[in-house]
C-alpha cells in the first residue's frame, strides 16, 4: 500500500499535471479559434473516445473520454478522432463551410499555443530567476565519462589558451572546441595560481551538431527585464527546435535506433516524477520542453495530427474541391490505427528499456 501510494504521488500526479496541462492547452487554442470564426464546438474531450463522463454545456460537450493519451475539439461539420459523419449538414456555423485558410488557422491553433506555453514558461522562468550567464572562460560543471573528466578538469579551472591562442571568454572558448570534432587541442588552463597543460579531442555530439569537451560554464545571474525575457523564451524555443529537428533526423536516418529515440507515456511519467524532486519549477520547465515538443511534432503531414488535417486542407485547396466523407472518414481511421499501434509500441518500448 505505501509502495502503491508512493508511486502515484512521485510518479502519477506530476504525470497527470503536465500530460494534461499540454493536452488542454492544446485543444484550448482549437476551442478559441473555432469560437472566434464562428464554427459550433461539439465536444471539448481530455482523451480519445469512447466518452466516459461529462457535462453539457450550450452547445459543447465537457468531458473526459477513455484513452487518456491525447484529446481533441469536435467542430460541427468535421471528421475528426470522433468518427463522426451525421453532422455534416452544410450549416454556416459548421467547419466545412468556413474558407480554407481559416479552418487552416483553427487547425493550427492547437499546435500555436503549445509553443506560445512553451515560450510563457521559459519568459517567465528568465524573468522569476535571471539570466545565467558565463564567468568568462571558467569552468563550471565537469561532467563524468567524458574528455574533459579525462584531462582532469576541475570546477573553478580557468581556461588560459586552446593551441597558443589566448582565451578571455567563453564565446572566445566554444569557437574553438565547436568546429574541432575529433581534432587534438593543446589546453592551458590555471589552478589556483598554477598552470596545468595537456592534449584532448572533443567528441561529436550529433543532436547539437558540433564538437563538445565535457563541462560547462560556470556562471552568475543577473536579472531581466520583462520584454528581454519574452525574447530569450522565444530563442530557447528555437534553439530547442533546432535541436528536435536534428534528433528526428538522425532517427529516421537509422542514426538513433528507434527503441533509444522514442519515449511514451511511461519513460514521460519517470522523467517527470524525477523532474518534480527538483521542485514544481523544474516540473513547469519539463512541461515547457513537452509542450513545445508537442506543438512541433503535431505539424508533422501525419493522419490524425493537426499536420495531417492541414495537409488535407492544401489537397483541398489544389483541387479546389473538398474531399469526399468516405476518403476523409478512410483517412483517419488509418491515422487511428497508425497512432494506436504506436501508442501501444512506445509503451512497450518504454516498459523494456525500464526493465
């Protein structure tokens, strides 16, 4: 009984907060824009069908349905996750009946405001907190297993010259380790007011993209403002995509083996209960970083996602008639298939690389 009730509050609650603060603030954009542009919502469902319990209220459905893994908005007049056909019936207020380009906006709207989450937590993180910034070419963290570890880098060490080249910044620092993967460089460095030397090559990190030693910066905080932190969550949203692009790449190039490159609902609910030891503002910045990764990866030309409903809507538009009932209605129960078979994979994926 202890072990049970300690699982589901280390591990299920924080799982729960975040899956299910992306999935509403995912659809909440969908709910916005359909309001906005006149379209009925139907139903406003934490979950895929069946429905288990809601409430009715004007003309939407609040409810929570059975697999727990997603949710969705069901707009008069559309196909979606709920199968629903009959209530096509050509009304203005319905999603059909609404020009291209702004049933592409209601669409996108989910994947929009996962990103602006994403962008809000990290502003305000950067606002709350401060700026972390490098104490010139110091060295902060040395991380185990890697060369910097190997060379006998300590915290504290100042960096002194890389090849004879004298080094007074840490910019002036990454410049010289980031293009040099797998090339030997001669490092200075000072102790404490003596001088140490040796060789070390630093190692390719495929999902960054350039060549890394092993330790970071050490740092100070100073404080930001409120539009230079909205800034600096925008950048850390980019920098963070770049890096998401990168990791899909070497995924689906066979770089990264799909069983170490995927992770479900399981290896999330680990990572956030360990996320949640460090406190509710590191559990808020694993939601960030999922919430982006959600926003992103639902824009992918996939049935079921949003992308792939955008990707219907260009057909739309290049053949300057809407597709049929019967291929949208194949289109997404293939999606279905597709995502149940993948839910069903990553979760035993996840199971596995646990055990």
């Amino acid at each position: 009984m202890e072990a049970a009730l300690h699982f589901i509050t280390s591990y299920m609650l924080p799982f729960i907060f975040v899956l299910g603060l992306l999935i509403f603030i995912h659809e909440l954009g969908h709910f916005l824009l359909a309001k906005l542009v006149g379209i009925r919502v139907e139903r406003f469902s934490l979950g895929f069908p069946p429905r288990l319990i809601g409430k009715k209220i004007g003309d939407t459905d609040y409810c929570i349905s059975a697999v727990p893994f997603g949710g969705y908005v069901k707009m008069s007049g559309m196909i979606d996750e709920s199968m629903d056909a009959d209530s096509i019936k050509g009304e203005p207020y319905e999603f059909m009946s609404k020009p291209i380009p702004v049933r592409a906006l209601v669409i996108a709207a989910g994947p929009i405001f996962n990103i602006l989450l994403a962008i809000v937590i990290f502003a305000g993180a950067f606002f709350i907190v401060g700026v972390a910034e490098p104490v010139g070419p110091v060295v902060g963290y040395v991380k185990e297993n890697t060369p910097a570890q190997a060379l006998g880098l300590q915290e504290g060490d100042i960096i002194r010259t890389i090849d004879g080249k004298s080094v007074t910044t840490w910019d002036e620092l990454i410049g010289m380790v980031h293009p040099s993967a797998d090339k030997e460089l001669h490092i200075e460095w000072e102790r404490n007011g003596e001088l140490y030397s040796g060789d070390v090559t630093p190692e390719k990190d495929e999902i960054q993209g350039v060549a890394l030693i092993g330790f970071s910066p050490k740092t100070q905080i100073r404080s930001a403002g409120i539009f230079e932190s909205i800034g600096l969550g925008a950048v850390r949203c980019w920098e963070m995509t770049k890096l998401l692009g990168r990791s899909l790449k070497l995924l689906f190039t066979g770089a990264v083996a799909v069983r170490d490159g995927l992770a479900g609902p399981v290896r999330i609910a680990q990572m956030a209960g360990e996320t949640a030891k460090s406190g509710f503002g590191s559990l808020l910045m694993f939601a960030a970083f999922l919430s982006l990764n959600l926003g992103l990866i639902n824009i992918l030309p996939l049935p079921v996602l949003d992308g792939g409903h955008l990707l219907l809507l260009g057909v739309e538009a290049g053949m300057r008639k809407p597709l049929s009932i019967k291929v949208r209605m194949a289109v997404q129960q293939v999606g279905m298939v597709i995502l149940l078979a993948l839910m069903l994979f990553v979760i035993v994926n996840d199971v596995m690389n646990i055990l």
